[in-house]
C-alpha cells in the first residue's frame, strides 16, 4: 500500500510533504482493490464510489480548499480497522489525517456538516465517523425522491405559499389560479403569479391580462385592488428541489427500514423540519418582487424581505406602504381635491373610483373613506349630505360640525356649494354674558364686547379624547371657559355607533369621561371629534394652542 501510494504520487506529480490517510488514491483501481476485496471487504466498494469519489468530488468543486476528498479518504481508512467490532475516526483523527501544514483545521469542522447531509453510507455514532455497508438516510431519501411526481412536489411549493400569504380581514390572496382572481371592491387582492406562466419577455404582457381582463376574457372593473407577487425565475429550479426533498423525506418515513428504526425515524423527522424551513425560505427568496398598478403602467419593485420568517401579506403590505401606494389612512384633502372637479360625489361613488382608477392609491377598507369624510366635514373642508336639496342654487349639508351620520348614499359637496343656513339675530348683551358695557366715553355710553377666544382640539381616538379631556382640565383651575365635546365613537365592525355631544364641563370631566374609558375597556372602537373651547382669557386659550393638539 505504501509503495502504490508513492508510485502514484510520484507519477502524478501530486505535491506530498507528509504522507497521511488523506493522500491514498481511493480511486486508483488497485488500490481499492487492495482495500476492498484482498481485505474480504467487497461490500465496501459503493462506499468508495459514491461517496469517496462521486460525492467528494462535487462537494470539492464548490470549495477553493479541496478537502472533502481528503476527509472521505481519512474515515474509510479509520473504518477498516476493526475486524470483530466497528471503528472509526473520532474528529482529532479525522482532522489529523485530512490536514495537511498550512491548513486551518477548523475547514473539517464545516465539512463534516455538509458530508452528514450528502454521503449515502457515513454513519456518526458517540462523536465517531466510519463507512458501514447499508445505505443511511440520506440514500434512503435520495431513492425516493426519484419517485416524488412533479404535481406532488407542486403541490408541496403552493401549499407553503398558501402558508405563507394568509389571507387577511381585509386582504383576499390567491396561490396561481387566476379563476380565483374574482372581480370586486370588497378588499385588496394579492395574487401570486404561477412560475410556469412566466418566460423570458412576457411578464409584463402577463401582468397586464391578469389586471385587464376576468378569467374568461371579461373586461376587469375593480382593477386598482390587484397587487402581484412575482419570482425571480432564476430561483426556480432550488425552489422545486427543496419541495421535492421534502415530499421524498415524507415518503420515507412511511418505508420500512425506517419506520421500525427509532433512530432513523428520529433523524427523518429531524431532517423533514430542516427541509420545511428551507422550502419557506426558497419560497420567499423566490417570491421577491412585487407588481402593482401605478397610473398607465405597471411598476415592478423587489420586496426586499431582510426576516424570512413569518407572513409574506404583512410584509408585501410593508412594502406597499413605504412605497406609497398603500394608504391606511386618508387625508381629507384628497377628497376635497375630488370635489374639485365632480363639485358633488356620491360616497359610494369614491369608493367605486378607489377601486378602479390606477392611479389612485390602495385603501384597505371602506371605513377609511368614512372617517375622512367625517374629519373633512367636521373641520370644514366640504359639505355632507344625505341627500341633495338644493336652495338659492346651492345644497343644504352638514359642514363645520359632526354629522349625525355618514354612509354610503351620502354626498360629499363641495364647501362653496354648501348652502348655509342664516344665523337668528342675536340678542343685546346683558350683564353677566360674554359682552358687558365698560365704560363712557365723550356724551354717551359706548358698548365694548369682550371677545372671545376660541380653540379646537382634535380628538382621533377614544385614548385621545380621554387623555385631551384630562389635559385641559389640567390648565383649567380657576379659568373662566366654556367647552363642547363633540365625538363620534363606533366599534370595528361598523355595527354600533355612539354620538357623543355634551356642552357641560362637568359633565365632560366626570360623565362622559367614565363613558368613553368604559368604552375602550369593551373592545376595538375608533372615535373622531373634537373638544372646542372658548374663553375671554386670552392666555388660557394660547396656553391650549400651545400643547399642539388643534
């Protein structure tokens, strides 16, 4: 053995300065002829075959430091010795036998993790490495995958996908069957594009029949609640890999020479777990663009997903955010800008444009738009109408205050065409209201009018109205002022809605307090409004202005 080992070396110019495990040419013929059948161990042939040659040598071609192949050679070798009982290479012998001066012996602790995964007969017992005759698990998984069909292993990729894209309360997704792609306004749409549809130079006209048109060919209405998640096709082909290891190791844990081996059914089901993150996280890596309609085109972004962990929806909803798109709340201008052209538009109607129009940005939910148009109406931005009366060529509507309510076959209208009703003359003042005779000047009485200060301030939750109510009180010992609270409260489900108007501080400060804390203690509700006050102290208003909160 020593001198065929040196011949080859010699003739082969293979640089040698200490001979050891790692240099004996296992696939030299005579050689593994000496090690296998002169030894009576002709049954370790494939060992040699497969994975200190066939195997080593693939593992070695990915690594500048070819040393997989010297590590197969040290623990075949370890693994002959015993005659009665198995020996083997505990991890000093593997690492003195495969390294070599100016190797980092920390190179086989690495290696070692990559062959456990790809030889077919390494076995690893009590912190010991040897070659054993009978296929482990890696083998067993490897002849099943030849079995795994392209529908399972399709299936296996869209059921991770469905996994992985939950739909929501207010986002509807679809795993690659367009016939499930339907038609509506209620929510957000988020599809992911089949891979099989795709091919060099046809995304975009793929894209653009799945946003146009209804399978079946009907012209698509709602287009603007189509959002698209694309894979990078380059990526395909691991994906499909990972979903066909998974399905094989499945299968084998059904095979007989596993499932009566607790080890072996111990170490499939380990490996089943690995192979299930890796398939998540093909899926994610694969699935890592984004397509959504932007006025006449349709932009493409990376999703760029730094945690491949947890839901794809939240973080495709991330992605639409920061872009823009994505609005979770709505300016009241925006729907003061509309009326600009339409003058007066149904609610509905601006739910219907949301929906259609491109260039418009996604909404979630309707409740959106409602609380806008509250907002708007209360801070006077337009008008709110549940129906259109029009007098001296104008609409009579709710501007400047809380409506008593807002929906769907309401009007929003425009504020210079909001007709507003006249004011009743006002009374004289009298002693002890806010206006009050100070003094004379020249031959008779002149009235001076105390004026008073007003300041709003905006209320946009039930946490909000409670903490303003306290803040104020806060300022107002010995302050002379009136105060109204005007709120609208209503639960997430749209099924209960609460008024809340009271003109009395104390019962602002006690009632209604203990009212609206009962309430966010019950569940989810949203509330909009504002605390207006008004006082002859100057300073006591510009103190309120100051806070910010108008």
């Amino acid at each position: 053995m020593l001198s065929l080992t040196l011949h080859r070396l010699y003739r082969d110019r293979i640089e040698c300065k200490l001979l050891s495990p790692g240099d004996i040419p296992l696939e030299d013929s005579e050689i593994k002829e000496e090690l296998t059948n002169r030894l009576g161990r002709g049954s370790f042939r494939p060992v040699i075959e497969t994975d200190c040659i066939e195997k080593a040598d693939r593992l070695d071609r990915k690594r500048s430091v070819k040393i997989v192949k010297r590590i197969s050679r040290t623990i075949f070798l370890y693994s002959l010795i015993g005659a009665e009982k198995v020996s083997g290479a505990r991890l000093g012998d593997v690492k003195l036998g495969a390294c070599y001066p100016g190797i980092d012996p920390d190179l086989v602790d690495e290696a070692l993790e990559e062959i456990e995964r790809e030889f077919w007969y390494l076995k690893v017992e009590g912190g010991t490495y040897y070659f054993q005759t009978e296929p482990n698990i890696n083998k067993i998984i490897y002849d099943y995958m030849s079995e795994v069909s392209y529908d399972e292993l399709r299936n296996a990729i869209r059921g991770k996908l469905q996994k992985l894209l939950e739909s929501t309360e207010n986002v509807r997704t679809v795993v690659w069957d367009r016939t499930q792609l339907e038609d509506d306004s209620e929510k957000l749409k988020l599809m992911v594009v089949d891979y099989r549809e795709l091919r060099q130079g046809n995304e975009m006209a793929v894209l653009e029949d799945l946003l146009e048109r209804v399978d079946g060919g009907r012209i698509r209405k709602y287009r603007n609640t189509l959002v698209f998640l694309l894979p990078v096709i380059e990526g395909v082909r691991s994906l499909e890999e990972s979903a066909r290891k998974l399905c094989a190791v499945k299968r084998a844990e059904k095979d007989p020479r596993v499932s009566q081996d607790r080890e072996k059914l111990k170490q499939l089901k380990e490996r089943e777990s690995r192979y299930e993150e890796e398939l998540s996280t093909d899926c994610v890596n694969v699935y890592s663009r984004i397509a959504y309609p932007r006025d006449a085109k349709i932009v493409i972004e990376d999703l760029e997903v730094l945690d491949r962990r947890g839901s794809l929806t939240g973080k495709v909803l991330e992605k639409l955010g920061k872009v823009g798109k994505l609005l979770t709340s709505l300016n009241p201008g925006v729907l003061a800008d509309l009326l600009e052209k339409k003058q007066v538009m149904r609610l509905g109607e601006v739910y219907e444009l949301f929906a259609t129009d491109r260039s418009q940005p996604f909404i979630l939910s309707g409740r959106t738009i409602i609380e806008a148009a509250e907002t708007g109406v209360i801070k006077g931005d337009f008008g709110y109408a549940e129906k259109l009366e029009m007098r001296e060529g104008k609409y009579v509507a709710v501007i400047g205050k809380v409506p008593d309510r807002i929906d769907w076959d309401g009007y929003l209208v425009k504020k210079e065409l909001v007709y507003l009703r006249p004011e009743p003359p006002t009374e004289p003042p009298q002693e002890g209201d806010t206006a009050a005779i100070s003094g004379q000047i020249g031959a008779g009485p002149t009235a001076v009018v105390k004026s008073l200060h007003t300041t709003s301030i905006r209320v946009g939750s039930l946490s909000d109205a409670l903490k303003r109510i306290r803040e104020v009180r806060a300022y107002s010992p010995g302050r002379k002022f009136d105060a109204r609270l005007s709120l609208i409260i209503q639960d997430e489900g749209g099924r209960i809605r609460i008024t809340v108007e009271s003109s009395d501080w104390r019962a602002i400060s006690t009632e209604a307090e203990k009212l609206l804390d009962l309430i966010a203690k019950a569940g989810k509700y949203t509330a909009s409004g504002f605390i207006e006050v008004k006082s002859e102290d100057e300073g006591f208003v510009e103190e309120l202005r100051g806070q910010g909160w108008s």
